[in-house]
C-alpha cells in the first residue's frame, strides 16, 4: 500500500497537490458500484493531508485564467448565492433535509436522536453511564415526544464546562445501518482536539471526489471549525484529513491535466 502524504499550507494548496499528484501516484480501476458505477477514476491507495493554515482566504481552488477551465466550486455554493437553494454550510450544520434525501451531513451532526438503552439511562438518570443534560433547546432538545442531541453545541459546551484536554469528543456522522444504504455517507467523522490554544480538526472521508466534493467539503468544515473555536474561546487551528478513497473521476482527469498544465 502506498500512503501518500501532503504538508500543505492552506486548503487551496493541498487541493492543488492532491490533484497533481494523483495524475502520477493514483491506481485506475473501474467502479463496481456506487455512484458513476461502470466508469473509470484514479484513486490513491490512502491519502493523508496536513494543512497548516486552513482558515487562508480565500478557501475554494486557485485556477488562473489562463488554464480556461471554471472552478470546481463557486464561493456562492458554499455561503449561498443566485442559483443556489441551500448553502453548503447550511448542508453541514444545519439538520435541514430535503425530500429524496436519506441523510445530510448538518442532520447528522445537529439532530441526533436520543433511543435506545442510552434514552433508557438517559430517562433513569444513571449517571455512572450517561452524561445526562438539561433539555435546554439548544444543546438537548424535545420534538414531537422525542429527545434530539446537536452534536456541535454538545462539544462546544463540554470543552467550556470541562476543559480542554479532552480524547472523547469526536463529531460522528457514521451510523452502523448505514451498511444497509446504497449510497452512504462518505464524511464518516470529525474528531477534535485543543493543543496550544487552538482547535484542531481530524476529518476522515470513506470515499472523496478530489475534483468537485474536496474542495467544497474542506471549505465548509473549516467554517465549522472556526465557528466552535470562536465560541469554545480558542483560536482556530491546523486540519489533518484522511482518506482510503480519494479519487478522480475519468470526466475530470483531462480538467485536472490542464489546471496542472500537464499534457
């Protein structure tokens, strides 16, 4: 196995070197299933990405107009704008979710329902396994009879209320049922840590469009990142991101051959 590594120093530069790089490190196959099933894309083996000043405006892909190709994501499809009917932010931090939609990223990570043997401890109170809460609204909320959990004020809160060396706060969007959809979440989890004052993101991707979703996906959680920073009191830090299916699918390769200025 091949594990490619990139220090970078912002997000347009680690979009930059992922693509160049995959046109020489990536392993061409043919999908068996999923989404372009039947096509061909280069994937790398595993993919690891150190950026060091995510936060650099602007965040979205460098491309010259020299290269004559559009950028793989306008700024108006991650903060909003004409054409658009949702940000992407909003996709990712917002429980919003569309009709014909088995799961947004924001619903995962903000409307998390309480069932189970945790609603059973949670409702006896036993505090030897739960960390029960006030229903207050915002953190811990009740809709039609049921308790939701918002995964980013749970973490907020607890940093706040118990510090900042803590392993156990990791923003999930996994659910083990999702074996049992046809199209499940690539974002599988954002893990945290404060080290020096500032918030670090880990953000592990099952499977990552290089060209289009990359670039969009790493934009929108920075914006996550800095928004907790700010209301944890920390500044904003470094993200890390992995990946066993980074990939480039065969309609972007010749984009990617000309924004590298590669024949």
């Amino acid at each position: 196995m091949n594990i490619h590594q990139v220090e970078a120093r912002d997000l347009p530069d680690l979009w930059f070197q992922a693509v160049h790089n995959i046109l020489d490190q990536g392993e061409r196959f043919v999908i068996d299933r999923g989404s372009y099933a039947g096509q061909t894309r280069l994937e790398y083996d595993y993919f690891m990405g150190h950026v060091k000043y995510p936060g650099t405006q602007p965040l979205i892909p460098d491309i010259p107009p020299s290269c004559g190709i559009p950028n793989p994501v306008e700024a108006d499809y991650i903060y909003g704008g004409s054409g658009y009917d949702r940000a992407y932010i909003e996709y990712l931090m917002s429980p919003r979710k569309e009709s014909g939609e088995s799961y947004t990223y924001g619903e995962r990570l903000t409307k998390v329902p309480l069932t189970g043997d945790k609603l059973a401890w949670w409702e006896q109170e036993n505090t030897e396994i739960i960390d029960k809460r006030e229903v207050d609204g915002n953190i811990v909320f009740e809709e039609h009879g049921l308790l939701y959990l918002n995964q980013i004020e749970w973490v907020i809160a607890t940093y706040k209320q118990f510090g900042l060396r803590n392993n156990q706060l990791v923003l999930q969007v996994a659910h083990p049922s999702d074996l049992t959809l046809l199209d499940p979440p690539c974002l599988r989890s954002i893990d945290t840590r404060i080290q020096n004052d500032k918030l670090r993101f880990f953000v592990y991707f099952r499977s990552w469009d290089l060209w289009n979703g990359f670039p969009a996906n790493l934009a929108a959680i920075q914006n996550l990142k800095e928004y907790m920073a700010g209301e944890i009191g920390v500044k904003d830090g470094e993200i890390l991101v992995e990946s066993k299916g980074l990939h480039l699918y065969g309609y972007a390769e010749d984009l990617a051959k000309l924004r590298c200025l590669r024949e």
